[in-house]
C-alpha cells in the first residue's frame, strides 16, 4: 500500500517510478539505467543493506541522485548522509512533494526537466 502510494504520487509529479522490492534490486536499477534523479527508500529495506546503508552507497556512487528516506518512528537519522530527507511515517504526499519541491525537482523551474520523464 505503501509502495504504490509512493509510485503514484511521483508519477502524478512527472517522473517515471523504478520500483524496487530489495536494496539490492534498487542498487540494480542504478547500475543498469541513467536519468535516476532521486531515490525514495524504506528505513527498514529489505536486501543486504538496510534505509541508510542503502542511502549512504548512493551518495557515494551516485553523488547527484537525491534521497527521501522513510520510516516508522524514532529511527536514527544520523545514519543517514549528508542532505538525504527523512520523513517519519505517517508522512503526507504534500510533504514529499515540498520535499522534491525544495530539492528543485518539480515546480515552476525544476531542475531535472527531460524527456524521457526523469527517474524516482
């Protein structure tokens, strides 16, 4: 419910959504297509590395790739890197929006404007 809730609301802002069910697999959609301008992770991520782990290999391989982390309460935000966005569940869609909003991805001059739709 989750998932598709996320998936729906970035399509519904103009990008074209890559789900993916593990950290691995989301590392896996990095490595094989181009044009991802920002990752949406679960804290808890199933796979070989959880949320921030996961977060913090993309800033390190993928430094332009911005970074939306969620989660259940009172989790340990300093696990994440430096500029990743955190929201606590329950979190709204305008939450997230302000969030790509402020990262400059949507809105009157978003910085990733290309055709195909970017990535989330």
């Amino acid at each position: 419910m989750v998932m598709l809730s996320a998936v729906q609301m970035f399509e519904a802002n103009g990008f074209e959504a890559l789900v993916a069910f593990s950290s691995d697999e989301a590392i896996a959609h990095l490595e094989s297509r181009g044009g991802v301008v920002v990752a949406f992770a679960e804290y808890d991520a199933p796979g070989t590395m959880d949320g921030p782990a996961l977060a913090r290999t993309i800033r390190n391989r993928w430094p332009t790739v911005e970074i939306i982390v969620v989660s259940r309460p009172r989790r340990a935000i300093e696990d994440l890197p430096l500029g990743a966005r955190y929201f606590q569940k329950p979190y709204t869609q305008a939450e997230i929006a302000r969030a790509l909003e402020d990262l400059g991805l949507i809105g009157d001059q978003p910085r990733a404007r290309t055709n195909p739709p970017p990535r989330a």
